[in-house]
C-alpha cells in the first residue's frame, strides 16, 4: 500500500513537473513603448513573442508617424493643408471605416473636429478658452483629427499581426485602451480595472478572448480656467466640452476602432442617449461613470467590484 502511494505520488510529481516545465517553457516578452503621446505596455505569451513585439512596435510607431496632429510631415497633417498625400488601400478603409462610425453615431464621434480642439489649446497644451467667434470660425472648418480612434484602430491592427504569426496571446496597454487577444491557458477570462478617477480601480470586467476594452474621460484631459474646468471631449454641436453629466464611458467590444469611436461618442450622447443607442447596437457593451459618481452598465458587461445599476434592454 505504501509502495502504491509513493509510485503514485513520484507519478503526480512528474506529471506536475511537466505541466510547470510546459508553463515556463511558453515564450514571454514584456515591451513598453512611447508611442501617439502615451506609454504603451505590450505583453505577449507564444513563439515568437520577441518578433510581435517587434512588429507590434514598428506599426505603432508608423501608426504615429502617418496620423499625427502634430507632426507637420504627417499625411494627416499634409491632408490638412489641402495637400493630397498618397493613401494605402488600408488609409482609404481606415477613413471610409471612420465616416461610417461617424454617420454611426450621428455625429457624436465627429474626426473632423481638429480646428476646434486646436482653438482650445488642446494640441500642444497651450490651453485657452476661445470666444464664441473662434468656436463657431473653427466648426466652419473639416480638419482630421483621429485622436479619438487611433489607439483602438491600433489595437485592431496588433490582432491581426498577432493572428497572422499565430500568436497564443497576449494583452496590450495603449494609453486609456486594453486590447486582449486570446485564451487564457485555464479558460478563465482576463480581467480588465476600469480606471477610478480618483485612483485605484473603479470596478473589474471580465472580459473572454480578443477584445478591446477603451475608457473615454474627462480626468484624461483637462485644464482649468476662473475655477472651471475644460476637458478634450467636445461636443461637435456647440464646439465645448460635452457637458451630459458622465466623468467616463468604457466600451467592449469585438473591434477596437468600434470600441474607441463609441467610447468618445457616448461620452458626449450621455447616460440616456448611450442607452437607447446600446438597444439598438449589438455590438458592444458599456459602463457609465457618472459625475455624481453613480455607476451604469449595460447588461452584458461583467462588471465586478463595485455598485452599478444594470441597463437593460
Ligand atoms: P477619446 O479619448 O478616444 O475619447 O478621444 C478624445 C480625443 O479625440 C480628443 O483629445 C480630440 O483630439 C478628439 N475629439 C474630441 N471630441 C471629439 C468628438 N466628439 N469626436 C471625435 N473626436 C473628438
Ligand atoms: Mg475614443
């Protein structure tokens, strides 16, 4: 009997010894990049782990360089001047996919707002707040400024390298946006903080294989003037700051220029529009954090860690 159990216990050691050995002998690389203005955490499990982040790297740091506000040399910023830079089929799906999601939102996600945020100071962190002459001067005019879906549209781009190299998986940080990809080993979901303005994590959501998880909030931006503050998300309506009563929106879904556009456009729709928007969208899921600091999440967001009222179809 004694014999018996110590075969069985060397047996299980082995079997242990194989599934740790199997563990650790999974490739792992950790990268963070500066990239589109932000820190950027690039994590990768799989074979050739070192080459995705390679590649995941250079496609940022191309992503950047062709849609920069800032960079005079930029196609964005020659497209800007009336100029008429030569556009990849991807550009051309990229914009044509941006003016969709515009029309999609009713313009709430509007990527030709860039004359305003640049009368706000927003560009270059020169902030001020414009006269109503300069407000209305600015919505007359039709600048791109892909601010408010590049990083997820980035994120977008990462599962398709990592899907062509046949990655295991991997989760990336870019700026405000999570983008996962892949199964867990144990099946279990990778579980994503939605940041709390206040520090510290506002709530968990567990999110189940590729997907891109993106916050828009006021906190992300901001100046203050006279005792007000002013943030970046404007409302393409009036050309200030969306004013519907929401510090943040986070959005999941399947595609990160989906996830991205909608985050901003929620943002400035508010609680009750983005609702109704949500009912007739089946696409994503989303979490409201509200000035007052209630919280609101659409029925099919797993949401852990905190107080929310669920909404519901
Ligand atoms: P996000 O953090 O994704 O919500 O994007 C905000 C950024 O997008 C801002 O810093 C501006 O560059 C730009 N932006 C501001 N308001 C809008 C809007 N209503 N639609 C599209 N882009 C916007
Ligand atoms: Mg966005």
């Amino acid at each position: 009997m004694k014999r018996l159990l110590c075969v069985a216990l060397a047996a299980a050691l082995v079997l242990c010894g194989c599934a740790a050995d199997a563990w650790r002998a999974v490739e792992m690389r950790e990268e963070t990049v500066w990239a589109m203005d932000t820190v950027m955490d690039l994590k990768l499990w799989g074979k050739g782990a070192e080459e995705g982040i390679g590649q995941i790297t250079a496609m940022l740091y191309a992503l950047d360089e062709k849609w920069s506000v800032t960079r005079q040399e930029s196609v964005l910023s020659r497209m800007n001047r009336g100029e008429d830079p030569a556009l990849t089929p991807q550009d051309e799906d990229l914009l044509v996919r941006v003016e969709a999601l515009s029309q999609r939102t009713g313009g709430a996600f509007n990527p030709w707002m860039h004359s305003v945020s640049a009368a706000w100071g927003f560009y270059g962190g020169n902030y001020r707040v414009p006269t109503q002459a300069q407000i209305d001067e600015a919505l007359a005019q039709r600048q791109l400024d892909l601010g408010a879906a590049l990083k997820g549209y980035a994120g977008q781009q990462a599962v398709e390298l990592l899907e062509k190299l046949d990655m295991e998986r991997g989760i990336l940080t870019l700026g405000g946006n999570v983008q996962t990809y892949g199964e867990k080993p144990d099946g279990s979901p990778w579980n994503v903080g939605i940041q709390n303005p206040n520090g510290g994590v506002l709530g968990t959501l567990a999110v189940t294989g590729t997907a891109s998880i993106v916050t828009s909030g006021s906190y992300q931006r901001y100046f203050e003037e006279n005792g007000v503050r002013y943030h970046h998300i404007l409302d393409p309506k009036t050309g200030y700051p969306a004013d519907t009563g929401l510090t943040s929106v986070t959005v999941i879904c399947r595609d990160g220029l989906t996830a991205d556009a909608l985050s901003t456009a929620l943002f400035v729709m508010g609680l009750e529009r983005g609702s109704d928007f949500w009912r007739e969208s089946d696409d994503f899921e989303a979490v409201f954090l509200l000035t007052d600091g209630r919280i609101y999440a659409t029925a099919g967001a797993c949401l852990s860690g905190c107080e929310y009222e669920v909404i519901s179809r």
